[in-house]
C-alpha cells in the first residue's frame, strides 16, 4: 500500500467506510503488535495495547489529522501508549511491593505493631471488596494471571477485568492511605 492509496483510505475512514478502516487495521495490525511487544515484552499486552489505539482511531475519526505519515503516526502513538502502559504498571509494582514487604527492623515492637495493623487493615479492605473484584485482584496479583487470562477464566471481557482491577486498586489505596 503507497502513500497515496493510504491517504484516500484515510480520507474514506474520516467519512465512516468501515471496510477503508479494515484494510488499513489488517495492514498495520500484525507490525505494530510486534513492535510493541519491543516495549512490553507482554504479547497479550502488546495486543490490547494496539486494538486500544484502533478502537482510539475509529471513534475519533473524524478529527484525523497527520503531520507526519500515517505510518510515522501509529508507531509513535504505540510507542507512547506502551511507555504509558509500563509507567503505570510501575506505579502498581511500587505501591504493592509497599504493601506487602516489610521494609522495617522486625526488632522494633512500634514497626511490629504497625505492620501486623497494616496487615489487618489489608485483609479489612479485601474483604469488604465485592466478590468479583476481589477475585480478579487475588487472580493478578497472587496467581499472576495475565488479564486476559483471567477474563478467559471468569468468563468476562478483558476490558471488565481492566474495570475490576482499577477499582480494586482505588479502594487499597483508599483503605491503606494512612500506611502509604
């Protein structure tokens, strides 16, 4: 496909012609999943990461606009979204690795009391979590479960579980404010 067959796509998919949009998702699909896959070394994630930025370019159709090649344009906004993606789960990895590790002196009974406080508090806010969210945050975080892999499991979309964990995540935060 030349440039100028990618700008009348383009110019096709501004006007809603969802076949333009498929030959261009079936183009570029497989090689930006391989290129995110660079970043993420996840291809479950790499993958959602790319239908991501399709579902993005569809709905906003109608405002595209380039500067750069369209090409130039879908890597870096994978590039970008990948880099998101890693800063976040960065976040997460630190926030958790606070939580569940005891960076204190065990010697100390204050530190000792504080944790066994932060551990109950813990268990307080896992259980108060409605069932299903409770169930995809154990499923992530203990079983290490792929959120694919657990919407394969429990039967719900990728996009539920991504809903779940967030919550999830919101209320541990919330609930454990006074120890982060």
């Amino acid at each position: 496909m030349n440039e100028n067959e990618l700008k009348v796509l383009i110019e096709q998919i501004k006007g809603g012609d969802r076949e333009s949009f498929n030959r261009v998702f079936r183009r570029y699909y497989t090689p930006l999943v391989r290129f995110c896959i660079r970043f993420v070394a996840d291809t479950d994630q790499a993958t959602e990461i790319v239908q991501d930025l399709f579902v993005r370019l569809w709905t906003n159709r109608e405002k595209l606009t380039f500067n750069t090649s369209f090409e130039s344009y879908m890597l870096r906004s994978v590039r970008n979204a990948a880099i998101t993606f890693i800063n976040k789960e960065h976040a997460h990895a630190e926030t958790n690795e606070r939580i569940y590790t005891d960076e204190s002196d065990a010697n100390d009974p204050s530190e000792t009391l504080q944790s066994n406080n932060l551990e109950v508090s813990y268990q307080k806010v896992l259980a108060s979590m409605p069932e299903k969210r409770r169930e995809v945050f154990l499923a992530s975080r203990f079983d290490g479960l792929k959120y694919a892999e657990i919407a394969e499991k429990m039967g719900m979309s990728q996009k539920t579980v991504e809903a779940h964990m967030s919550a999830a995540i919101k209320q541990l935060r919330e609930g454990l404010k006074e120890y982060l």
